[in-house]
C-alpha cells in the first residue's frame, strides 16, 4: 500500500495546479450547461461525464509523458496523420456533401489528429535544428504546416483547417519568423480574399453573406446566428437563469449542447456570467504563456505557447460565429462543448502544458 500510494503521489504531481482548477471549473460549468440544453437528457448527460473522465484519464497520462519522449512522437504521428489525411480524400465517408471520416470499424475523423500532430511535428523540427536556424528551416516548416492544410481544406472542412493553419502559424512565429514576412504574407492574404472567393464553395459563400446580413434568409442559413443572438442578448445583465431560458427550453437554439452552447449559456447566465467565463479563459491562456516562458529548452516553449494561443482562437472564433461577428465554421467552444473527440484532444494538449511545466529537462534528439 504505501508504494502504490508513492506512484500516485509522484502521476499527481505532474499536474499543474492552476491549470487543473482552471480545467475543472470550465468543466463544471459545461456540466451544468449541457444539462440544461440536453433538457436534462440522462443520455446526454451521462455521455457528457463519461467524456469528461475518459479526458481527464488522457491529461493525467499525458502529464506524466516527459517532454522529450513527447518531442520523438512528433514525426511518426504526423506521418500516420497524413497518411490517413490522404486515405480520407481516397477511400473516406461522405456526409453531408463532406468527406472527412475513414471507416477503422468506428467512424474516425484523422484532422482531429492533426491539431497535435503538427505543432508536435514542427516543435521537433525546430528543437532539433535549434542552433542554426535560417530561412529555408521556415520554408520546410511551411511546407509541413501546407501539406495538412491543404488535404483538410480539400474535404472541404474550412473551420478544422484554419484551426490547423493557425496552429502552424503560431509555432512559425514562436520559433522566429520574421515580422516582415508575416506582415507580406497578411498584405498578400488580404489582397487575394477577390480571388478566393471564386475558389469557395457555395455554402461557404452563402455562410460569409448571411454573417453580413443574417435577416436575408432567417429561416435558412441566418436561422443559427439569429437565434443565438437574440437568446444572448434576451440574458441580459444577470441572465434568466440557469434552465430557464426561454430560447433554449423551446428548442430555437440549434445545436445548442456542440457549436451554440454558449449561446446557452449567455441567455442563462447574463453578461455577467459571459466576462466570468471570458476571464476563465483568459486565465488559461495566460497560465500556459508563463509556463512557455519558464520552459526551459525550445520544444517546451513551443508547444506551450502554440496549445495556449489555440486555446485562445477557438474559444474567440466560436464565440465570435455565435454572436454574430464571424462566419458559422462548426468550432466547438473548448471544454464547454459536448463531443468526446474534441475534449480528449484538447484536454490532451493541457496534459502537454502541464508536462512541460512540472519536467525540466529535454534532452535533444
């Protein structure tokens, strides 16, 4: 007993303890939420926990998975992500006009893969070329973000592909980019938006126009961002509180436990309740950025400053597509959002955070 007592002292003492309360009240808070949009669903609910501790049980091994044993599953996970990339544009499920799933006997979606694999792949690239980084080390780290991209942007899944498009982008920035070739390629992004447009689909289109004007087509494709807006701003300073708003119990929020659940939460909890879950947020981000800045090698600061901004994009893009001010891409809201897939992977990269702050050492490979 008093071994076995030792060994689970020494996995909990991998977890950080800011993060894992930050964690944990996010986690309660979408507990609370998904009962209340699931109109106290025992089925979505119990889904909802079992979610929760089969992330958990994912963050505490990753937690103890030191940082250069991390650094080495770069390359091989990021091969097999592409490689599945490319046996979805093959062989993959169409649904709903998008092939984006493979068939392995449970349907499994390999762009969820590479939201880890990436950074993990370009934080090793990096790590190992450390000293004598120049600029064809940043044109081989493009190409390896581009090859991804380009694959999940194919499927066509925008939302999933500029999520991995930022993640590569900021490890790029971490690593030394030059401010002067990020700011030549946003003039050159933003001079060729005319062009793109011709490129997109026609759902993608419609989806910018009715974010320019949602009362267009009310009933169609400005239904969702409608709805949720009206139910945010019906919350009010202090919400209605908590089961009982009225947007959500009648059932006009759509997909209101996945991408709109913070719509959900707005008309329940009031603006009071949205700045407290921004600040949670924001509290998040900035415990990983200071573990970024005391890792101690490169890999370490990294990946801890890439998972942190990423943290930081999803929950600005799904609130933004929620109330309005950016286009629906199908961004779930980190760790409030009911879907297992998604939890687990971003619960996987707070299990790296926290390796990265409890394991001080990386030796180089």
């Amino acid at each position: 007993m008093p071994h076995t007592s030792h060994w689970i002292v020494r996995r909990l003492s991998h977890l950080d303890g800011v993060l894992l309360l930050l964690v944990l009240l996010l986690l309660g808070i979408s507990l609370a939420v998904i009962t209340s949009a699931s109109g106290q669903s025992p089925a979505r609910i119990s889904g909802h926990l079992i979610n929760i501790s089969l992330a958990l049980g994912v963050m505490l091994v990753m937690a103890n998975v030191p940082p250069h044993i991390l650094s080495r599953v770069g390359p091989p996970l990021y091969v097999a992500g592409v490689i599945l990339l490319i046996g979805v544009a093959l062989f993959g499920e169409v649904r709903n006009g998008s092939r984006r799933w493979l068939n392995l006997g449970f349907a499994f979606q390999p762009s969820e893969l590479l939201k880890l694999a990436l950074p993990l792949m370009l934080a090793w690239y990096f790590q190992r070329n450390e000293g004598a980084l120049h600029g064809r080390h940043f044109a081989i780290g493009a190409v390896l973000l581009m090859i991804p991209f380009a694959l999940i942007l194919r499927q066509p899944d925008l939302g999933t592909a500029l999520m991995i498009g930022a993640s590569g982008f900021y490890l790029l920035f971490f690593a030394g980019l030059s401010w002067k070739l990020i700011l030549g390629a946003a003039t050159l992004g933003a001079a060729s938006l005319p062009v793109l447009w011709h490129f997109m689909h026609d759902y993608q289109q419609r989806r910018v126009l009715t974010l320019l004007d949602p009362t267009s087509d009310p009933l169609g494709a400005g239904y969702h961002i409608l709805q949720s807006s009206i139910a945010i701003g019906s919350g009010g300073l202090f919400g209605k509180g908590w089961m009982e708003g009225s947007q959500t119990q009648l059932d006009f929020i759509p997909e209101r436990t996945t991408d709109f659940v913070y719509a959900v939460f707005g008309e329940e909890f009031g603006y009071v309740g949205v700045v407290f879950l921004v600040a949670l947020y924001l509290a998040l981000v900035a415990r990983g950025l200071v573990i970024a800045a005391r890792a101690p090698t490169l890999f370490g600061r990294l990946m801890a400053g890439t998972l942190s901004l990423n943290l930081f994009t999803y929950a600005f893009v799904n609130m933004g597509m929620v109330s309005g001010i950016l286009p629906v891409v199908g961004v779930p809201l980190p760790l409030m959002s009911y879907g297992g897939t998604a939890l687990i992977t971003l619960l996987l990269g707070v299990g790296i955070l926290m390796s990265v702050a409890t394991h001080r050492q990386l030796n180089k490979s």
